[in-house]
C-alpha cells in the first residue's frame, strides 16, 4: 500500500470525523460492542459464580460414593494435586433414649462426618426447635465435638428428647449438643428421609454399628483450594474415572453437580439458555445497528466518491481508501466498547446488589477478545457490502444523481454478512439449538418482513388514487418514490421492534414460566411409609393442619431383574450409573392416571386392563438403560414377579418437589404387590407441629422436610432471574440505536424533498400531515409485523429450547403497533423538525 494512500485516508477519516459522518457508526460500534461485552463479562462471571455457588447443594465440587472404605491411592492423588477432602459415612441404624419401659427407638439416617466438613456451603444448627423447624439457625464452627451429636428436630418428639439429653447409638451414648437447621448436601433421595443424626467420625468407631455386614455409603468430598477456580477438579475427575475403569472397580459412583442433583441442574441449564438468549438477542441488534449505520454512511459519501474518481482515483483505490477508514473506525470501536461494556458490568453487579454471591470470580480476557473480534465481523460482515457499493459509484454522479445498482461482488458480500452472523450467534451461545432458533427467526423475519413490506408497497398505489386528502396523497408518493428505502425502513424497524418485544413482553412470559417450574408453593413435605390401614387416619390428620391438597401414592419396591426375558446380571450394564440402578431397588407406584408433572413424550398413557401389565417409564432412566418402547420389563417385588411391557416414556420436572417415579405400572398388575403409600404436600406454616403429632400416633411414619431445599433453588432462581432482567434492560441501548438508524436512514433525502415541496408551494402544515401519515403507516406495519415476529419466535423458544408451556397473548400486537407508530413519530419529528422551520431555500442548499 502506497504512503500517499495512507495519508489521504487518515485525512478523509480527520475530515469525516470532523462533519459527523463517522460518528453514528462509532456509536453503533460502541454501543454493539459494549452490549456484547458487558453482557460476556458479567455472564462469564455471574456463571462461574453460579456454578461454584450450587456446588454447595453437593457439599462439595466432587462427590466420590462407595459401599466400602476407598483406596488410600485415590486420597493420595487428590492431596498430590492440591484438592481439599472431606469424609461422611452414612447409614440406617436406630437411635435409642430413656430406660425401660420409657425407652424409644426411631430409624435415623446416622452421618459420621470428619473435620473440614462441608467444603462447599454452610451448615447451620441452633438449640431452639422452633428455629429449626423454620431452617433458622447460626453457621456451624467445625463438627460435632467428641461424644455428642446435632439432630433433625423431628428426631426430638418420637424419642421424647430435647437439646442436653442423650441417646443411644450402638454401644456409644451421646449428647444431643445442637438440632440442624440446614444441612447443605442431604440432597432429596429416599435414602436422606430418615430423620439425621449427626456425629464427628472419630466416634464412629466406637459404636460398633459399622461392620462387614452394615449397609454404609462410605463419600469422600473433594473441593479445589480456591472455589472461584474448579478446574482441577475435571483433571483428578478423568484420572479417577480411569482408575476405576482399569482397575475395574465395583460399587462406587462418582457425582458431580451435573449427575448429582438434577433438579438444581436443570435450573442452572435454564439460567445459561437464557443468558445466552441475552447474548444472541444482542447479537442481532448489533448486527442491524451496524448494518444501518454502514448503509447511512455510504448514502452519505455517494457524491465525494464521484468527486474523487473524476480527480483520478480508480475503483480499487476508492474502496481500499474506505475499507481503511472502516478499519480504523472499527479497531477504535471495539476497544472504546469492550472498555465500556467492562465498566457497564461493574454497573450491573451493583445494580444487582446483595441477590448475587459476594464474591464472584474474577473477569477472564475472553469477553474483551470476543468483543474486539464481535466489532470487526460485524464491521465485515455488514459494512463491506455497502462500501463496496462506493467503489462503484460512476463518474457522471457529480451531475446526474444516480447510483448504479449494486455489483455481483457486493451482492455476494450480503451473503458473507449472513455467514458471519451465524457464525457470531453460535459463538455468542454456545448452543446450536438456540442459535439456530434465534438466527432462523431473525433471517426468516427479514425475508418475511421484506415481502410483506413490498406487498404493503404495491397496495399502496390503488390507494394513492382514491385518497382526496392532501396529506395521504404527499404520504403515499413518499413512500411509492423510495421503494427500496422503504422496505429497508420496515424490515430494520421491525427487526429493532421484535427484539425489543421478546426482550420485554415476550420475556416476562418466559420468566414466569420459568418461576412456575419451581413454584413457591411446591410440596415442601414428603411422608412415607404409610401403611394400607393407616392410610385414611394419617389424611384426616394432614388436612386437619390446613392441607388442601394432599396426594396419596402407592409405593412398592422392586428389583429390575430381567429385560425382554434375558437375567439383569453384573455384566449387563457397563455405564456406572446403569450399573448402580441395576443393581439396587426401584420405588414403583401405580397410578390410574398420569400424575401432575408428568408428560407423556412417547407411545401412550397405558389402559388399565385386567392380566394385562403395563410400565411407564421416566425417560432419563430408559435411556440409561437403554429401555425403549415395546420391552418387558420383569420386576421381583418381595418374591412376588410382574412383566410388565413398556407402552410410554415420561418426561418428569424434577425441579417441581413432586413425588416422582421411574417407573409406573397400571394397578390392575399390582393388586397383589406388597403396597406402602406416601404422599408429598405444601404444609402452611400455621401446622409446624404436625409432624410431631404424626410421630407420635404413628412412629412407623417418616416425615421429611425438604423446604430447606426448594429454598437453595428458589435462591438461585431469583438470582438468575435477577440478573438476566438487568442485561435485558441493557441490551435495550442497542435496540434504540436500532430505531434510530432505521428512521434517519433516509433523512438526507427527506430533507431534499421537503425543501423542494415547499418551494413549489407546498404549506408547512400540509408537509407535518403527511410526514406524519408516512412514519405512522411505516411504524404501525413495522410494530405489526415484530409483535408477529415476535410470538413466533417466543412460542419457538418455548416450545422447543425452555420447554415452557406457551400461551400467545393478545397485547404484544396491541404494543407493537402502539410502540412501533409511537417511534416512528417521535424519530421522524426529532430528524425533520428543523425543515420545516427553515426557509425553503435554505433546505436545498444544506441538502446538496
């Protein structure tokens, strides 16, 4: 490249900056990129804190679960890479109090726990019952101290207990010192119901209740040294996997945050998907702002690109000439917008304020690089084309104002502006599903909008005869005269409106769906064990402490022992997890109908016939045991055998606290099964003592809490929702920017016009009517076709990437051609207000 170039470049880009030209496009960068930028920065922190944060629902990073104590080998890699452990040992045993004939015997779910317990989250214990029962307590320091125990406060009544007795575990009597408010990792399985007891594992051993033939869960926590930095914890994951494999290890599971909880799993799925819905619906504004912005500058530059090539510039040294200008000017851009977007993020963790974790990890360089590379591709791909465009503008512009269509060259261009977009929408969210969703939404509504927008246009020309109103016929030339102009304002404005409605109306139907898959009102009790007679006694005296609804389900255990006539042996499943469900007994229930939650996903809800046994079965589990549609399933229930063929597969919201079940088999099959019943309810606050009242009458029952539970998700839930409200209300700056570029993309020859109507006689009044009338026709069309877009895209989202149930609401058209005519009056009375006011003459020659 020649210096001369170079030099004359550098002036046309002092020269541009100094008349404004290149100002809406550094806007437009700066606010793209910072949008970007902001919302990567805090995303790529308020995840990592989000993670780290529900890694307390485990106790821990890393849980490693085994029937039998673990090999020294595996402690010993741990501490050679500079993890952190901790040690449980849980198992069933009886906890005993009082003497003779006062004495009183409860199942307790006993927890010996070692120093350093939980790495990850906060347990919380307290002396007051009432404080317990409300999840109210302090931060524990340490454990248990040598010969005493904390205790559930629902261990307290059957045993006649209060904090100061003692009670009997094994050969070893303890004090019961403090009752456990919350319990971080106890987690909802069947196997936690018991109430707990919970002692320093060097007394373990002097229980004696630990032998070769105690069925014990032998977990070892391990938790990096930093919890803002995890990522040593996916190395000794793969070494430890390897290891078992090798050595082929039996009875051990590992589970992480991903396999262990799938309930808060599956919230934190959600939360990603919808910050990266924030990221892709700022993508798109960015790119249209981008695109405007290129298309007003190159309208704008028309007559200085015919000056220089009758100076003697060819073709290639025009368009090298602005493709460095735009380089300069996306290069300064992107860093002023990465800058502000890291400042923006500050903001944003401010505005949020105690709903976030104190501490979230510290910023990574990725935003900044993806939002430099975000504003040179979108800078490529959507302004290349119309300075390609400049290097075509013919010599005789300077007198005849024409400008000749667009090249092949430029219109292949178009296409690599597309490409980039997908490319930048996959990178943005490292989804493909919800990418392509959001891309096919954006490039369907740019070509539906388009023709709509044509159609509207061809209308249009019967109307302009039948229309006897000054106005209307000044309107319906103006937009007839720029046909192309006015699709481009349409399909723009409606592209900026749809985001601008799913970033709004759209969005607060997805975030109460969201917000109902958890709902505040979940059960927040489950009872099991509850015998056939006791059945309707133990109802009575639920709904006695304000239950309403209360659910009674069928439970029998059973063992998968065979599937299409071929024995379940240790060989069949190779999968830990398949193994482990292989190996243990199912909880079955039978049902007549599908239960509330559940959703038929394939073959059909089974009819109960007699002699005729049919299983539903929970999708996640079929396809770990790789169960499909038609198989027979045979389940050895206390010596009784059922075959029951497989007629449908569930989907289960786990996050919901119902009672849940992997597989459902019709009742006219398990008459004679040996049944227990159990149920799930919401206990108002006004029954807290029911549980000490159904203990009593009934010490075979246990009654478990899990409001302690639904709180940890509730908690992550409004924190996630919190923060993707605030990056919605961010992502609207570049939305404006959006509607702004649209309506004074063709301001310059509105002007023109305008100046020439009125010195052709034409009033000021008459030319504000039909202004009016044409940012009117324009903006309610626009406001129409994005409040479709808009649904469309909503009801995708739904549908197919949050799976929400979807309910299209009346009032996003009624906003959109509300907003939509709204903006485009306001846009065009703030860019022509001042031509009306000047002379004619005047107008004309600032518009030259």
């Amino acid at each position: 490249m020649r210096l001369p170039l170079l030099i004359q470049t550098l002036r046309m880009t002092a020269r541009d900056w100094r008349a404004g030209e290149l100002r809406f496009l550094l806007v437009a960068l700066i606010v793209a990129v910072s949008a970007l930028t902001a919302v990567g920065f805090f995303v790529d922190r308020m995840r990592s804190g989000l993670n780290r944060d529900a890694h307390q629902l485990l106790g821990a990073d890393l849980l490693v679960n085994a029937d039998q104590p673990l090999p020294a080998a595996w402690r010993a890699e741990a501490q050679r890479r500079g993890l952190v452990l901790a040690d449980t040992v849980t198992f069933p045993s009886m906890a005993q109090a009082g003497q003779g004939k006062d004495s009183q015997a409860v199942l307790a779910s006993v927890k010996a726990v070692s120093t350093g317990y939980p790495l990850r989250g906060q347990l919380r214990t307290t002396t007051s019952p009432d404080d317990a029962s409300e999840a109210l307590g302090d931060a524990a320091e340490g454990i248990p101290a040598a010969g005493t125990v904390w205790v559930d406060v629902n261990l307290l009544p059957p045993l006649r207990i209060k904090v100061g007795s003692t009670i009997q575990l094994g050969d070893k009597t303890f004090k019961v010192a403090r009752l456990i408010a919350t319990e971080p990792d106890r987690g909802a399985s069947f196997s936690n119901f018991a109430p707990r007891v919970m002692l320093p594992l060097t007394d373990l051993k002097g229980t004696g209740l630990v032998d070769n033939y105690a069925r014990v869960t032998y977990r070892m926590q391990v938790a990096s040294a930093s919890p803002n930095d995890i990522a040593p914890i996916a190395g000794y994951e793969r070494w430890l996997r390897a290891r078992i494999e090798a050595d082929n290890v039996k009875g051990v599971r590992i589970e992480t945050l991903e396999n262990g909880r799938p309930e808060m799993r599956n919230t934190l799925d959600r939360a990603e998907r919808f910050l990266a819905l924030v990221s892709l619906l700022s993508a798109m504004l960015a790119a249209v702002a981008v695109a405007m912005a290129a298309r007003r500058f190159m309208q704008r530059h028309l007559d200085a690109c015919a000056m220089l090539r009758c100076l003697g510039m060819t073709q290639n040294q025009v368009g090298l000439m602005f493709l460095l200008e735009f380089a300069l000017v996306g290069l300064a851009g992107s860093v002023l917008g990465v800058l502000a977007g890291f400042g923006a993020h500050f903001v944003l963790l401010e505005m949020i304020g105690n709903l976030i974790p104190a501490e979230l990890p510290p910023v990574s360089i990725l935003p900044a690089l993806q939002g430099i590379a975000t504003g040179m591709l979108l800078l490529v791909g959507f302004a290349l084309p119309p300075v390609l465009q400049l290097r075509n503008v013919p010599h005789n512009r300077v007198i005849r104002r024409e400008q000749a269509a667009p090249q092949p060259m430029a219109l292949i261009t178009y296409g690599l502006g597309i490409a980039v977009f997908f490319a930048l929408l996959l990178w943005q969210a490292g989804d493909v599903r919800l990418a392509m969703l959001t891309a096919g939404g954006f490039l369907g509504g740019l070509a539906v909008f388009a023709l709509v927008g044509w159609l509207c246009l061809q209308a249009l020309r019967r109307l302009r005869g039948a229309a006897r109103h000054q106005g209307w016929r000044f309107a319906i030339t103006s937009l007839q005269r720029r046909p192309g102009a006015t699709i481009v304002q349409v399909v723009s404005l409606s592209l900026g409106l749809m985001a601008l409605l799913v970033l709004t109306v759209v969005r607060g139907d997805l975030m109460q769906a969201w917000r109902l898959s958890t709902p505040p009102d979940a059960p927040n009790r489950f009872i099991i064990n509850i015998q056939p007679d006791q059945k309707d006694a133990v109802a009575r005296q639920i709904r006695s402490a304000g239950v309403t609804e209360l659910p009674l389900y069928p439970m029998i255990r059973g063992r998968l022992t065979a599937v299409n006539g071929k024995e379940v042996t240790a060989t069949t499943y190779t999968d830990p997890r398949a193994k482990s469900l292989s190996d243990r007994e199912f909880n079955l229930s039978s049902v007549p109908d599908l239960p509330a939650g559940n959703e038929v996903v394939a073959g059909r809800w089974y009819d109960d016939k007699p002699g005729m046994a049919e299983a539903s079965v929970e999708q996640g589990i079929a396809n770990t045991l790789r169960l499909k549609l038609g198989d027979t399933l045979r389940f050895d229930m206390g010596g009784l055998a059922v075959d029951a063929r497989v007629t449908s597969l569930r989907k289960l919201e786990w996050g919901s606290m119902r009672a849940n079940f992997f597989v459902i088999i019709n009742p006219a099959a398990m008459r004679d099964a040996p049944t227990t019943y159990m149920t799930a309810f919401r206990l108002p606050a006004k029954g807290i003592g029911l549980a000490n009242t159904l203990t009593r009458q009934f010490p075979n029952l246990t009654v478990v809490d899990v409001s302690g539970i639904i709180r940890q998700l509730q908690e992550v839930l409004d924190q996630v929702v919190t923060a993707v409200e605030f990056l919605f209300l961010f992502t609207l700056a570049s939305g404006v920017l959006v509607l702004y570029a649209a309506l004074m993309g063709s301001q310059a020859e509105r002007t023109r016009e305008a100046g020439l109507l009125r010195a052709l006689g034409a009033t000021r009044g008459q030319l504000a009517q039909a202004q009016r009338i044409e940012f009117a026709l324009v903006g309610g069309l626009s406001g129409l076709l994005a409040a479709s877009g808009a649904a469309a895209l909503g009801w995708a989202l739904a549908e197919y990437q949050f799976k929400f149930p979807w309910h299209f609401d009346p009032t996003v058209w009624v906003a959109g051609l509300v907003v939509g005519a709204a903006c485009a009056l306001i846009g065009g009375w703030l860019g022509l207000r001042n031509v009306l006011r000047q002379p004619p003459l005047q107008t004309l020659r600032e518009a030259t």
